[in-house]
C-alpha cells in the first residue's frame, strides 16, 4: 500500500510542478513542495523496509528529483517575474 501511495505522490508532484510552471502560483508551488516531501519521506521509507534494490532505488529517486526540481525551480522564476511584470 505504501509503494502506490508513493508512486501517486510522485505523479501527482510531476503533475502539479507541470502545472505550476504553466500557470503558476504561491499555492500551487507550496503544494508541489509538500508532495516532493512526501515522495522523499516515504521513498526512505521504502528503502528502510527493503534495502535489496538501494543502488536502482537511488538512480531513479535522483532521476525523478532532477525533472521535479527543474519543473519547481522554472515555475518559482516564472512566478517572481509575473509578479515583477506586474508591478512595473
């Protein structure tokens, strides 16, 4: 029950940093931030039960932290400079 609970987390964080980047806000960057946290937390929790796959486990978490932090870090820009844009 735990690996589906994570890996919906994780969807659901891609899905969110994806939209966040397209139409972004405060709120949505935050709940984005919280579902990373999530898939981080139960991802370790996960490897803490089964430890047999640490090396794969790892490649992948990395993999998918790079794109969520990507997709978290455009949006944040893209936000501070709508923002800026208005404001002038």
């Amino acid at each position: 029950m735990l690996l589906l609970s994570h890996i919906l987390i994780a969807v659901a964080g891609l899905g969110l940093g994806t939209y966040s980047y397209f139409k972004p806000s405060k709120g949505a960057l935050y709940t984005a931030y919280a579902l990373g946290t999530g898939t981080l937390a139960s991802g370790v929790w996960l490897l803490v039960g089964n430890a047999s796959h640490l090396m794969s486990a790892c490649v992948a978490g990395l993999m998918y932290f790079a794109l969520f932090g990507a997709l978290v870090v455009a949006a944040r820009y893209r936000l501070l400079h709508n923002v800026a844009a208005q404001a002038s």
